[in-house]
C-alpha cells in the first residue's frame, strides 16, 4: 500500500500516520520529522534546513526529495508519506521517479479541518512538544505557505484520480475510522 498524507499543519498527519502505518503494516515517513532529526544530529541537512524550518518556510526541494526517495526505496512493504510531496515540484519528481519502479500512490487521503480550529491545536501543542515553529506568527506563515504552495497538490492528484478527502475534525478515532472507510471505498472502486 503506497498512500499520502496531504494536509495544513495541525490537520492530523502524524497523528493519523502512525495509526494507518500500524493498521496497514507499512511505514510512516514523515519529512518534517526526518527533518528534525537531521537538525538534532547536526548533520549538513540539518544546519541548512534549520534555520528555515523555524521561519515555516519550505526547504528547498531537491534536499527533500533526494532525503524521503532513498527512505521509500528501503520500505518494500509500503509507506504511508507525510508532509511530502509539498510542492508541484516535489509532486512531479515523486510521479516521475515512481512511475519508472511502478510505485505511484494508491491513494492521497486530504484532511479536511478548518484554519481556526488548526491553529488551537497547535498552539496546544506548543506547550507539550516545544517545536520552533510553533508560535502563533510562525504558524499563521505556515498555513499560508500552505495555501501558496501545497494546496494546489489537491487539483493536481484529483486529476490523477487518487484524492481521497476526509473531513478531521472531531475525536481521533473517529478521523482515523472516516479515514479507513473512505481509502477502502476508495480502493475498491479503483480495483
Ligand atoms: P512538518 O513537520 O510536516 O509540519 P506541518 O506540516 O506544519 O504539520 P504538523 O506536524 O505541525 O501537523 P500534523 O498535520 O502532523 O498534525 P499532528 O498530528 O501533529 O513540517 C515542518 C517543516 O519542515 C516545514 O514547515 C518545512 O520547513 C519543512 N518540511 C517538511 N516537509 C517538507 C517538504 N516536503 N518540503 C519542504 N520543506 C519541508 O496534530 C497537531 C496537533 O493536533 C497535535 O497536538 C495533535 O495531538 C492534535 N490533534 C491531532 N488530531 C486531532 C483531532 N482529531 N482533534 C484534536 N486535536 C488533534
Ligand atoms: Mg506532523
């Protein structure tokens, strides 16, 4: 199973992720997180990607694909992304690359969750995780980059027949059975 996480910040992706990479027995590969342990570790990534991140602008492109391409390679049973592709850029390197292995995505699952509600939840998050980019200007950035630059993905992966959206708000269980049912009528209609 080859799926994507295509959402806001704050929508739910890793909260969802580890629970579909759980359910289906695949990977959870989440950029922003790889990210962040490049950061930890002190790595060349990692100094040039940090002082970025903390701003809630995107890391350039090619850094991104060459780092989550090689990580998809090692995970023969499956993978569900997170945070990645973010661009039209990204997305078109990611379809390019998969459809020469036949590895393009079953399906691309859209959280669907207003910007009032996502920016509470990450101002809650704020005080328990301690992320850089968790300040209210810093998040407001975000959701602008977002819109700018990832919301577009959503035409762009309609058009490829894989857009599957889900409405995330309300208890997690329930996001994660509305996510469940819907990828399942999804695949099935596609066969
Ligand atoms: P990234 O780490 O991907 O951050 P993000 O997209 O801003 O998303 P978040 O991780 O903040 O939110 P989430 O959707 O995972 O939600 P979560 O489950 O945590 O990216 C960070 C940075 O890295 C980028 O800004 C960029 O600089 C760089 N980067 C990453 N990928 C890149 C790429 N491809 N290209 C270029 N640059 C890249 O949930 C949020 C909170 O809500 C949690 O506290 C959670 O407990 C809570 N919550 C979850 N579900 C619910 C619910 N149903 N109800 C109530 N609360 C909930
Ligand atoms: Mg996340």
């Amino acid at each position: 199973m080859r799926l994507l996480l295509l959402a806001p910040p704050g929508a739910g992706k890793g909260t969802q992720g580890v629970r579909m990479a759980e359910r289906y027995g695949i990977a959870h590969l989440a950029s922003g997180d790889m990210l962040r342990e490049e950061v930890a570790r002190g790595t060349r990534l990692g100094q040039e990607a940090n002082a970025i991140m903390a701003t809630g602008e995107l890391v350039p492109d090619q850094l991104v694909i060459d780092m989550m391409l090689e990580k998809v390679l090692e995970s023969e049973r499956g993978w569900i992304l997170d945070g990645f592709p973010r661009t039209l850029a990204q997305a078109e390197a990611a379809y390019a690359w998969g459809v020469r292995r036949g590895l393009t995505f079953n399906a691309v699952v859209s959280l669907r969750v207003p910007e009032e509600e996502l920016l509470s939840r990450l101002l809650s998050r704020a005080h328990t995780e301690g992320r850089t980019d968790d300040d209210e200007a810093t998040i407001r950035h975000r959701l602008e980059v977002f819109h700018k630059q990832t919301e577009p993905l959503e035409a762009y992966y309609d058009g490829r027949g894989v857009l599957v959206p889900v409405d995330a708000v309300g208890p997690v269980d329930e996001v994660t059975d509305r996510i469940v049912k819907a990828l399942e009528a999804h695949l099935a209609a596609s066969g």
